[in-house]
C-alpha cells in the first residue's frame, strides 16, 4: 500500500550550460495543483521530471513512494502514471481511437474488450466519442489536444501530468475537462502547467509559481489571490502608479500593483492579478538562467 | 488530503498477454503496409508465373526473395519503427520499456520469414534439388542454397531494418542501406566472376546478407563457386542476432544493457568464425558441371 504522492528533494536539472531547475522541493498530494510561470521558468522541464521522462541533475525525486531513477521503480510508477506532453506528435495514418488503443496496450490493457470499452470512455470524456474513427491528422488542434489528453486519462492514473491541457480547447471542452479533472483528484495528483489563470482559479486548491527554475510561490490559489487584495482598481485611464494596466471591454483601465490611491474603485484581484503582482508586473519572457561556471 | 492506493510490484517485463497483444498489433501494422504489400505481390506473381521457359541457371530469379522480402521489407519495418518516434513523449512513459517495444517489433518478422519459407517451397516446386541448375553442389548443399537466399534474407532484412529505426534519425536511411546492400553484393558478385578462384574475393562474396553460390557458363553448364552454403546459413543468422541484439540495446539499461552487450560480443564472435567456415568450406576451387 502507497500513498498517491509525489516528493521532490533539492531537485536541479540543467541543459549543457542552462539552469531549467534549481533546489525545487515540493510534495504533492491527491488533489489539482496548478503550475504557473513565464515561458522559460520551467514548468515542462518540471512535468518531465514528474512524469519520469527525464532524470534530474541533482536533488531526489520520488513518485508514489518509487525512486524514477531505479528501472524497476520506474516502470512501476509509470503503471500509475498519465502524462500529456506539451506537444504530442501522432502516426500516419492513425485514428483516435487506434492511437489511443494503441497507448491503452502499452499501459498493458490487453484484455480487447476492456481495453476497447477504456478507450471510448476516456473519448467520451474528452468530448471525441463520435470522432474515433477520424483519422488524427484530420483532425483540428484542438481536437488533436484532446487525443492525447485522452491517452493520459486511460486508466484513471494515481498520477496525472498535464502541460498546458487547454491550448487550443474551446470553452465548453475547457468546462468539461474541468470536471473530469476536479473528479479525479479526488483520489489522484494532478499537475498541470497552463498560462490560463482563469483554469488554475477554476480548478485548482494549490498553485506553483516557477519563475528561473526556481519556485516562487508555492500555497493556496485563494492565498496567492489575496496577496494582490487592495492593489487592483479601475480608473479611466492608465495609471503611471501601477504597475500593470490595460483597458478592459469596459472601456476603463484596470490598474494592478504600484501605490496604491484612495481614490479609486478597488476591486475584486483575479489570480491573474496577483500572478502579476508576484513577478513584478514583468509578464515579458525572462530566459532561463546560465549555470554559474 | 491523503488517498491510500494499493500499487502493483514493480516489474521491469511487461506481461506475455501484453507483449502477445502488442507483437500482434505490429504484425497486424507491417502486413498493412503498402510497402510491404506491394513486395508480397510481387513475389506472389513471380513465383505464380513460375520459371522462364529455358532456364539454365537459379540465380536468375532467386534473388527475388530477398530483394523484396528482404529489402523491402527492411524499408517497411524502418518505417513502422520509425513511426512511433513522433509519439515518443507519450509512448516512452509508458510501462512496456523501449527493449519490450523494440521485441515486439522484431516478432513481425516471422511475417516475411513464413513467406520466405513458402517462397522457398514454390521455388522448389518449380526448380526441383535434382534440377542441373544448381550446379555441382549435393542435394542438401542445393537446398542450403537456395533457403539462404530466400528464406534467411526474408528474415533478416526486416530485423535489420528495426534495428536500424531504433538507431538512425534520417527518414531514407532504409532505401540507403538496400542500395548499398545492393550494391555490395553486385560488385562482389561481378568480381567472383571475374577471380571464381580467389581466397580474398570469395571472403567478400560472403561478408553480405546474400550471394550467390552459383553462375552459369558462357561455355555451357554451371559454375559452383567456392565456400559452405550451410555454414553461409550460420553465418547469415548471426547477422540476423546481431541485428536484433542492437535494436534491442536502445533504451536498455542496468543489467539487460550488460547481457545485452554480452550477447552482442558473442554473436560477433560466432559471426566471425561462421564467416571463416563459409569461406573454408564447401568447394576449395570452383567446380563446373
């Protein structure tokens, strides 16, 4: 009997001379935590860590009570394991449900009518359950990003690894997967890198923020959202004190961070505020950093 | 919150359910293939349309076999080896390991290798041992002959052409290596020829995955070349060990690297010496009949 979590110890990862991590230490229960930060923090270095596809330069990882680095270990973690890769390359010739099929043997579902029977549920989840016998390369992005969301759901994994799970998901999908993903933490890790605040406000109890391979911010997503509280107003125009601004479809500028006034019209911070606030008002790419020679 | 889930033990081999499925999931795959099915087609009408009226010699139509079972059927498993490298991100986290994938692979080639097998019957149905094509050699060196030139190569380009999937990222890698092959095996043959006596020359006729044992004269009958057709067999299956031990050796690790390797070394020796036997063996000079 283990318990479904994840440990990082002092974990690094460089490539050649680049830092992507340094001295992440992080545990992780059932439950949907959301990862954030820049491009270049990296978030899809971290996933990979996770999801066993990479080792660590330094530090320990440890997934299910399983050390990744010992072969045995590795592919008993990885029988627990759903993982969707920021870019998922798909066969010639392949239909969904072939290619999911095909995922679903080799996480060793070989009774056929079992198998078959997982992988229009995990179809149906997604909303592709009609379009299975669609061949991949006709289909459009985002249906292409539900395929391979698909093939991490098969099984209902103890752990389920998502890098940016909504690019290119429209709206309703976005509703929907919340809720497959919300009813699986119920007993599983998930982890999922997303730029999209609003998923991570929508759905997640804890949120990451990576910023240069380091964690920034590691807590509650109401936590990190009240950190911003006060520091949000809306004015009619753009105000030199703040940090951040932008017009909204209002027409009125929101403000976030900087001095704060008295008079202005405070409102409610959105989780994307208080991400701003916490990389400085700086949304820009930061590179990851050189490895101190 | 904390769940407490009951996890299975860890297992490096996937189960034989599971590799049974996945071999036959590959094999299902390759006979699909329009690369493959175009090489069974062509072999199924040369062997249907039988013998040329007049035939005086085998090695106008067995290399058939081994060009299209053979040949093409390495470009078809490079391709189906290949296919999969798109969807490694998803594919390599998976519990059934690149070595476990990479023997499900391999199992198709008992595909082309069953063909070979009933290309090597209708080719003997049509040039019986006893036929004077053959040359000098005995009845069971007659057969020797021809299986090695039909059935081994069957088996052996598909194999070759996993291993080489595994190893090699350009996508012409397969129609590169069968132009060499070809190549390879012309010249030698052209050079046999031209020295049927020489020691040197009928080593380097036989370091190929095919050649042939046999020419007709141009002052009638049928020259028997030097060297074992049996020991070729040997030699020509340790190649096909080889082929299988290196595509297996991608993604391997600990102690299946180590046997891996190991076995890798003594295929290699037995090669080498299988070689040498071929070479010594059989007919010491050329022999027309």
């Amino acid at each position: 009997m283990v318990t479904a979590s994840i440990s990082l110890r002092g974990v690094g990862r460089t490539f050649g001379a680049t830092r992507a991590l340094a001295g992440v230490d992080l545990d992780l229960k059932p439950g949907v935590t959301g990862l954030l930060g820049p491009n270049g923090a990296g978030k899809t270095t971290l996933l990979r860590l996770l999801a066993t596809a990479l080792p660590p330069s330094q530090g320990q990882v440890s997934v299910l009570g399983l050390d990744p680095e010992v072969p045995a270990e590795r592919t008993g973690i990885r029988r627990h394991l759903g993982y969707q890769p920021q870019e998922t390359g798909f066969p010639r010739g392949f239909t969904a449900f072939a290619f999911v099929d095909y995922i679903a043997l080799l996480k060793e579902q070989s009774q056929p009518a079992a198998r078959h029977a997982e992988v229009r549920r995990v179809l149906d989840l997604v909303g592709l359950g009609g379009l299975g016998a669609k061949r991949i390369r006709a289909m459009s992005g985002g249906q292409r990003r539900r395929v391979s969301l698909a093939q991490a759901l098969l099984g209902s994994p103890a752990v389920l690894i998502l890098d940016e799970p909504t690019t290119g998901v429209d709206p309703e999908q976005r509703v929907v997967l919340r809720a497959v993903l919300a009813e699986l933490a119920r007993t599983s890790v998930v982890v999922l890198s997303t730029h999209q605040t609003e998923d991570v406000a929508a759905l997640c109890e804890r949120v990451i923020v990576l910023d240069r391979g380091r964690v920034r911010y590691d807590g509650p997503v109401t936590e990190l959202t009240g950190q911003a509280a006060g520091r949000v107003w809306l004015a009619d125009e753009p105000d030199p004190a703040a940090k951040v601004s932008w017009r909204t479809g209002t027409g009125r500028y929101r403000n976030v961070g900087g001095r704060v006034r008295d008079d202005v019209e405070h409102v409610e911070p959105s989780l994307e505020d208080a991400y701003l606030l916490l990389r400085g008002g700086s949304p820009e790419h930061e590179p990851a950093q050189e490895v101190a020679s | 919150m904390t769940a407490t889930l009951a996890f299975g033990p860890p297992a490096t081999s996937p189960g034989r359910a599971t590799f049974t499925a996945l071999a036959i999931r590959e094999t299902r795959r390759l006979v699909l293939n329009p690369v493959f099915l175009f090489a069974v087609a062509f072999i199924t009408f040369a062997l249907w349309a039988g013998p040329d009226a007049g035939q005086t010699e085998i090695d106008t139509a067995n290399p058939y076999p081994a060009i299209f079972l053979g040949g093409f059927g390495m470009m078809a498993t490079y391709w189906l080896t290949r296919s999969m490298r798109a969807s490694e991100p998803v594919v390599g986290v998976t519990p059934i390991t690149l070595p476990a994938r990479t023997a499900a692979l391999c199992a198709v080639a008992i595909v082309p290798f069953g063909y070979g097998c009933l290309a090597l019957i209708a080719f003997l149905h049509f040039h019986s041992a006893s036929d004077p094509a053959y040359g000098a050699f005995s009845p069971s060196a007659r057969i020797a002959v021809v299986a090695g030139q039909i059935v081994v190569p069957a088996l052996g380009g598909p194999l070759l052409g996993v291993a080489l999937g595994r190893w090699v990222r350009f996508p012409g890698a397969a129609l590169v290596l069968f132009l060499v092959l070809w190549s390879w095996v012309s010249l030698v043959t052209v050079v046999a020829g031209s020295h049927p006596d020489s020691a040197p020359v009928a080593v380097l006729r036989l370091f190929a995955g095919f050649t042939f044992f046999a020419l007709h004269s141009d002052a009638g009958g049928v020259t028997a070349w030097r060297g074992s057709p049996w020991f070729f067999i040997g030699w020509q299956l340790a190649l096909c060990a080889i082929a299988v031990l290196v595509a297996l050796l991608r993604g391997a690790e600990g102690r299946v690297r180590t046997r891996i390797i190991r076995a890798l070394g003594i295929a290699g020796v037995a090669a080498l010496i299988l070689l040498v036997l071929a070479a010594a063996g059989g007919f010491t000079h050329p022999v027309t009949a």
